[in-house]
C-alpha cells in the first residue's frame, strides 16, 4: 500500500459529503484516548438454549432477572464464536430459537461514581435478533446479525455507592423470517407417520452455514458526558494537496471548543482545523492506493472471501494469503464483515465491496414493504458503520436476488436510491445472476455484477464451453446497458487431494482448468469493459448439508469446496495458477508507485 508522511486517505475519489442518516446516533469503532476507557468483554460467558417447546420459557420465568444459573444449568460459551460451532451437541448445532448468554463484570470505582463519565456496552454483532438487559433492566434490542450496536448504560451503573457489579444478559434469536436479511421461512413437517408432534426445520436460501451467536467483540467503553458521536470524512485531491473535508457531531452539550489534528501514519500533525466542520489541507499528500493496482485500467481480481466471526490469527493469516497471491480487492459477501477486517483493508490496500446481507432474496414474497424498510435500515447501518473507510469502493445492496421479478425491481430500486441518497459518492450495485433481459433491478447500478458458473451448474464437465458462454454473458449485458462489468463470482468445487487428468469434476485440474478457461475468456474483454474478476471462493467454508437452488438436495460434502484454499488455508493447485496471473497482470499494469514485490518469496518470478 502507498503510505507516506501526510495520509490524508483519498481512496477512490469516495465524497461522502451530503450524507443524510435517519439513524440516530453514530457508530465509532471504540478506541482508547486521554478521555475513553474501553473494557473488553470477550472470553467466557454463562449460556443456554431454550430448548422448551415454544421457546419462550427465558421469557415466561425472566431468566434475566437473577443469575443465569439460577434458572437451570449452563454451559461455558466463547465471546467472540458461534454458539452452534463449539458444542458435540447435535441439538444445539441445528438449533433454532433463543439462547442466552450472561456476564458478569466488575466496573473501575471510577466508572460508577464519576458523573461526567458515560459508559457504554457495545456489541460487535449478535445474530439475527437481541434484546440485552443490564442487572435485569431491558436495556437494548436490535435486529440484524452483523452490525454493531450499542445503549449509554451510564444511569444504570452510575446509582449508588457501590454497584460495581454489573449482570448483562443477552437473549438472541437466529430465526430467520421473511423480514429478517438474510429471509428465511419455518416449515412445519405435519405428517405424523414420519414427524413428530410440533416438528419444523427452518428453510434458508443461502449457501452458508448460519453461524449465529455473538460472534464478534462485546465492551464497555466510556466517554466524557459532552462527546463526539460522529465523524464523517470525505477526501478530494488537488494538484499535490490532500483535502479532508471533515464534518464532527458532538452531543451532550452546546459548550465545548473543538480543535481538530490529523495525524499521519507515524503520528505526525500534518493538518489543523477548529469547529465541527471543515476542510484540512495535506501538501504533498502520499495518496492512499490499492495494493499492486495500476490506475489505468484500474482492475479488480481477487477471490471472495468471508468474515462473519472475527478471530486475529485467522484474520492475518487470510491478508497474508492475500498478499501472497497478489490480490488487490474482495467483496464481503454476503454480510458486512467484522469491523477489524474493514482496518485491516485500510490498512494492506485491499479494496472492498461491501455487502450487506441481502442475500437468499429468492421468493416473491420477501420483496415486501417490513422487507424493504428492514433493508434500508440496514444499509443505513452499513454505511454509518463504514462510511469513513478508503478501502471501500462501492456498496453491495443484494447477493443474487430474485431480479426477473417486477416486486424485486421496485425493491432493487428503492434500496438503491436509499443507498445513494446515504452516499452519493460511491457507486452502489447488487451482483445478479439473473438473465440480462429479464434482470429488472440492472437499470439502477452502476456497475454490472455478474456470477456465473460455466461448467459447473451447468454443462457439466464441458470446459470448452465456457469462453463462448463467457463471451456471450459480457456481450449482452453490455450491449444492454453500457456500463462497466465485474465478473463477480466463477469457479469449481474441488476437493484438495483429488487428481484426474483429463480433469474431472471435483478435481484440482479441473478447477485450475476451468479458470485457465475463465480468464482465456476474461482477458478479451478486460481492457474494456470488464474492471474486475474476484473467484469464487477464497476458501473452503461450511454450508448446511444441502444446496437449495436449483432443487433442495445433498449437494454438499462438508460445506462449499469452491475454495482456492481450503478450511484450514492451505493451498490447492488453483492456487500457485491464480498467484501466477494476479502478480502477472501487476506487473503488465504496474502503478508507479507500489511496489509489486511478494511479500514472502524473495526470489518470485514477477517480482
Ligand atoms: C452463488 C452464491 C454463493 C454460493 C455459490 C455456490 O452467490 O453464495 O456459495 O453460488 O454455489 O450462486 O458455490
């Protein structure tokens, strides 16, 4: 990544400035100052699943009333996991329902007795739906599992002299619905000669395993009681000047002094300024820029990889990968990710899509009007949440949505225009993979997302299909519409260990076969119209024990094999074939100032 002095971050050309959020509030990532504590509540927690019938038995006896343990057994539960990833128990691995979780903390004397003092709880993510109580008082409900929230708990720690102690209990639900994103349906089975009494599976329509729990960090934070809530920034060059227009939300009071500093990577003051809102100047500004990407053709190619949980070994690793291979970019499919991989991209010049969890918008009745209104909240989210990040270039509203029909178009449309209405500075998209003459929600984005899986869904084992299939996809859809294409999911299951050659399905060589064919084909159209090719996927990962499209069936052998690494990030042969083209390409297409050099391998052939 180009660094230097003066990092005043122009990403892309993102001007955020006009933002409008209808939330209330904003969402800074908590970090420590002179003035902000923060307490991290990750590690053990108390837990149970309801496992009663209804599943309201927490509710009907107000578990959160008194100790976890009092209301019946519990077990150790990791903060951040997935509560259906740790267990041997079979029940709780497919559970459906509410599970609870509890902590208890000991707060700094400081934190319950200073009344200038606000603390706040503030948790990463819980998936799908919360309601939190702190010492038994409902605190703080939200819906939607990958987004942070949080509630000022101060007048519930700060009310004597010594309540220290604090219980927080967290309730959450993983049902999904037709309003929740992503949907879901609960089928209930009634035949009694093959189910019993009261039996349902839930019905996703998504190709991932639905982790759920709190899967990303909990803490406590303080701020003094006059404080910033915001801050948007938005960047622009001019000659050799970086210009950060900021604008601060403060809240609390009306009487507070603003002084503003940005500082560079090395902790360095490059810019002044006063007040709430202005524009700081950087001369001789060291531009933010895409690891190894040439401004023209700017190109995208990566792999896409997933980041619901959050765990940092596993996170270094996979940028490790990244870099190893040469990748300059990937897109959060199908969820945003935890808000460290958002730094991490800053931080290593990986160029994001960032996704939402519109994803499994399959059936007609999930473009309704709960639906759409969920959906806009949820981008509002998303962007309040990732808004200041150079690493994101455009936002994904929608994974492979139902696009042919007219209610999808509507649909497709409004969250759209939400989205650019919340950042009219970004291009916003949603990656389809409907016909391009059926497609109704294509006219609204600005950049055509294609998947596509030649030789795989279809034409199975016929690999010398795939360029003229290829070139067939890129040639309609821009005839139709014009504008730049990204080829935004390709690839092959394979399982790491199996060889056949002449390549068979499932097999290394028929993946490296079958993207050999892929970029014969992208290579026509990438100087043009094609900005981006990001594989399906980056590794392997874990799916339900069936595929539901084109018919629910047990197309799956633990998980998704699509991985060009697998679970445990080691690499198949798809992977040296990749390594090979990405470095290639950054090297024909060098931007002057990076460094297209491997990161490991000192004696590299494109270095
Ligand atoms: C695409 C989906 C992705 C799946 C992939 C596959 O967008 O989530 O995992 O297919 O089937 O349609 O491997």
């Amino acid at each position: 990544m180009a660094r230097g002095s003066a990092v005043a971050w122009a990403a892309l050309g993102p001007l955020l400035w006009g933002c409008a959020l209808g939330l209330q509030g904003g969402m800074l990532y908590p970090q420590e100052s002179p003035s902000r504590e923060c307490k991290e509540l990750d590690g053990l927690w108390s837990f149970r699943a309801d496992f009663s019938d209804n599943r309201r038995r927490g509710f009907e006896e107000q578990w959160y009333r008194r100790p976890l343990w009092e209301s019946g057994p519990t077990v150790d539960m990791p903060v951040p996991s997935s509560f259906n990833d740790i267990s041997q128990d079979w029940r709780l691995r497919h559970f459906v329902g509410w599970v609870w979780y509890e902590r208890e903390v000991i707060l700094p004397e400081r934190w319950t007795q200073d009344l200038r003092t606000r603390v706040v709880l503030r948790i990463g993510s819980a998936h799908s739906y919360a309601i939190v109580w702190v010492n038994g008082v409902d605190t703080l409900e939200h819906e939607g599992g990958y987004l942070p929230f949080e509630a000022d708990i101060s007048n519930l720690v700060q009310v004597g002299p010594l309540p220290s102690r604090l219980r927080i209990t967290i309730a959450i639900n993983n049902t999904l619905t037709p309003t929740t994103l992503p949907p879901g349906t609960i089928q209930y089975l009634t035949d009694t000669s093959k189910y019993p009494k009261g039996y349902f599976v839930q019905n996703t329509y998504f190709d991932f395993f639905n982790y759920a729990g709190l899967q990303r960090s909990v803490l406590l934070y303080t701020t003094p009681t006059t404080y910033i809530d915001d801050i948007t920034v938005t960047t622009s060059v001019e000659q050799d000047s970086g210009l950060v227009n900021y604008q601060i939300s403060v809240k609390g009071s009306n009487l507070f002094k603003l002084e503003v500093r940005l500082l560079d990577a090395e902790n360095k003051v490059v810019a002044n300024g006063t007040g709430t809102q202005g524009q700081l100047k950087v001369p001789g500004v060291s531009l933010w820029w895409p690891y190894l990407m040439h401004e023209r053709p700017a190109y995208l190619y990566s792999l896409e990889i997933r980041g619901k949980g959050f765990d940092w070994p596993l996170l270094v690793k996979d940028f490790n990968l990244l870099r190893w291979l040469g990748a300059n970019a990937f897109r959060t499919s199908h969820y945003p990710y935890a808000e460290e991989v958002m730094q991490m991209c800053d931080r290593y010049g990986i160029v994001v899509i960032d996704e939402c969890p519109g994803v499994g918008l399959a059936l007609p009745q999930f473009f309704n009007n709960v639906s759409l209104h969920h959906h806009m909240q949820v981008m509002e989210e998303v962007v309040r949440r990732d808004k200041n990040h150079p690493a994101v270039v455009m936002w994904s509203v929608a994974n492979e949505p139902a696009s042919h029909l007219e209610s999808a178009g509507y649909y497709l449309k409004m969250v759209i225009a939400h989205t650019k209405s919340l950042d009219p500075s970004r291009p916003v998209t949603f990656v389809s993979n409907s016909n391009y003459a059926a497609d109704k929600g294509a006219p609204y984005v600005d950049v055509i997302c294609l998947n596509s899986y030649y030789s795989w869904y279809h034409d199975y084992g016929h690999l010398e299909l795939i360029q003229l299939q290829l070139a067939t996809q890129f040639e309609n859809w821009y005839k139709k519409y014009q504008k730049p294409i990204i080829q935004s999911e390709y690839g092959a299951e394979t399982i790491a260990g199996f060889h056949q050659d002449p390549p068979l399905m499932f097999t290394e060589e028929y993946q490296k076969s079958l993207l050999e064919q892929y970029h014969l084909g992208l290579d026509q159209k990438r100087r043009k119209y094609v900005v981006g090719e990001l594989i399906w996927n980056f590794a392997d990962f874990m799916t339900e024990q069936w595929k539901d499209r084109p018919l629910k069936a047990p197309t799956r052998v633990l998980g998704n094999k699509k991985g060009i690494f697998t679970r445990q990030r080691q690499p198949k042969s798809a992977a040296f074939l990749l390594r090979e083209r990405y470095w290639k390409i950054a090297n024909e297409t060098r931007y002057p100032h990076s460094v297209a050099k491997s990161q490991c391998l000192e004696n590299s052939l494109f270095t």
